[in-house]
C-alpha cells in the first residue's frame, strides 16, 4: 500500500505528526488528507477514461478512413472506363448481341 514504507517507519511519522499538530489537530488533518487522496483517486480515474475515449475515437477514425479508402477504391475498379481509354477485363457477365442476318451472295 505504501510502497517500501514498512511499519516502524509509519510509526516514526505518526510520532512526529502528533508532536507538530497535537491530539486534537491529528484527526482534522487525517481527514483532510483523506479527503485529497480520494480526489486525486477520483481526477486519475477520470482522466484516464477520458485518455482511453480518445484513443477509442482515434481508432474509429482510422477504421472509417480505412472502409472509406476501400470503398473508393472497389468504386473505381467497378467504374467503367473513361473514352478513348483501354479495356480492361470486366468481372460482370457480358451480354450477348444478336446478330444481325446476313444475307447469301
């Protein structure tokens, strides 16, 4: 709890807190030092979630420039091509054309 503070050390402060502030003074001041923990407790924690939101944020913005970038790019390979520019393979059916008879010579 207290890191390497052992037991006669902890005594040796209670000893000389008791001889700076008194009997009476002690509690008051234990309190307050309560007090102060539990809101350095309560700013560590509130700051670490919010540390934690952020990076959540970050990553969902990442995930979307990802999705978006694959998006675009699935968008141009289906697009068709732009005139006077080559063929290249489709991956749909193509379509059969009928053709026009012709006639015998």
């Amino acid at each position: 709890m207290f890191g390497s503070i052992g037991i006669p050390e902890l005594l040796l402060i209670f000893v000389i807190a008791l001889l700076l502030f008194g009997p009476r003074k002690l509690p008051e001041i234990g309190k307050t030092l309560g007090k102060a923990m539990n809101e350095f407790k309560r700013a560590s924690n509130d700051l670490q979630r919010s540390l934690e939101e952020e990076i959540a944020v970050d990553e969902l913005k990442q995930t979307k420039r990802e999705v978006e970038n694959v998006t675009r790019l699935a968008a141009e390979i289906s697009a068709p091509t732009p005139a006077g520019g080559a063929e290249t393979p489709s991956t749909t059916p193509t379509q059969t054309t009928e053709a026009t008879p012709t006639e015998p010579k």
